[in-house]
C-alpha cells in the first residue's frame, strides 16, 4: 500500500509528471510613478497558463481600485468582453469584526471596461499611509485558443485605511468572452498612478 511515507520520495514531482507543472519567468515590471503597466510580449501559444502575480501595489491617491483590461490588438486597444464575478472576505484590525460578501459592483456583464482586482473606486486601497499595499495574482488560461473563451482567475489582499484599517481578501473570476486570440493585458489605478510595486509574467508548463 502505498502512504505518504514512501509516495513523497517516490513519486516523480517533475514539470513532466502528469498533473505537475513549472513556472518560467517571461518578464517582470516595476513602477515608479508609472500610469500603468503593460505586458504586450510573451503572451502567445508558448504556454497554455499565465500566472501574474503583484507584489507590494501601492497607489499615489486614496481611493482608487486596482485594474486589468486584455487585448487582442497587441495592445493598441484594451477592451474585451468580458462577464465576470466577484466576492470579498474582511476583517479590522481595531474592532476584529468583518464580513463575506457578493460584490455586484466589481463585476462585469458583457462589458469592456476594465475589472476591478480591488475594490470600485470609493473604496479602494487607501495611499494615505505609506505602508498600504496590494498582494495577490491572477490565472489567464489558454490565452491563444482561437477555439474558445478565455477563462481567468485571481486571488488578492489588501489593506484599506478608511475610518479603520481593514484587510480585505478579493477573489474574482470570469471570462473573455472572444475566440480571439488575448496577446496582451493592462494593469492600472481607476485614477492616479502605479507609485511603486512589482507585476511578474510567469508560463506554466
């Protein structure tokens, strides 16, 4: 029979084993007062997921949500269909207390505009203080197929500092609804600039 003991030194944990996979590192960014961040190389038929993991965001103005937009024009337009859900965990630092929520504020039906990863602008991640940050990632899965939609996800936290700090935890997830090809995303503010942080590109093999 065979038990943990044995299966983890036994068992090919490779990027060829089945079920397994490794990370490449295409390309990492960082800001500096940046308007936003674009990937417009990398994403192609190479790999069938993209992970983009975001280190440490942190905004110039309060108030603004963290965004993303794809593209099938290698950039020239951010604007595909998209139908989109999402829903937020919290808790303060003060008080403890906190909530699970649906957002039908953050979400989108059919539409073009950019998804929040944070919260609508109003609630977004405050730049007050300097230590407020956002950390977090997202999936784009088959993003070449020319077959099918695209399917995405991704996981953040960060920290609000309204009336009482908050960490909120966001989990978001959707679709691109075109068989066009996506060769390229965006990452912005709702308003202001990207003042400092890291957005890492990743296949997965």
């Amino acid at each position: 029979m065979t038990t943990y003991s044995n299966l983890k030194y036994d068992h090919p944990f490779s990027s060829n084993a089945t079920g397994t996979g490794s990370l490449t590192l295409i390309s990492s960014q960082t800001a500096s007062a940046s308007t936003n961040i674009s990937f417009t190389s990398g994403i192609d038929s190479t790999y069938d997921e993209y992970i983009f993991k975001f280190i440490n965001i942190h905004p110039s103005v309060d108030d603004a949500s963290f965004q993303f937009n794809m593209s099938t024009d290698n950039g020239s337009n951010y604007n595909v269909i998209k139908t989109t859900t999402w829903f937020q965990a919290y808790t303060s630092e003060d008080t403890g207390g906190g909530n699970l929520s649906y957002d039908g504020n953050a979400d989108l039906a059919q539409s073009t505009s950019y998804q929040p990863i944070s919260r609508e602008a109003g609630v977004g991640v405050s730049g007050a203080n300097s230590d407020d940050s956002l950390s977090g990632y997202i999936y784009l899965f088959a993003p070449s197929s020319t077959t099918y939609v695209k399917h995405f996800l991704g996981v953040n936290n960060y920290i609000y500092s309204g009336g009482e700090t908050n960490s909120f935890n966001n989990f978001l997830g959707g679709y691109a609804n075109t068989t066009s090809a996506i060769n390229a995303i965006d990452f912005k503010f709702s308003s202001g600039n990207i003042d400092d942080g890291t957005i890492l590109m990743y296949g997965v093999k």
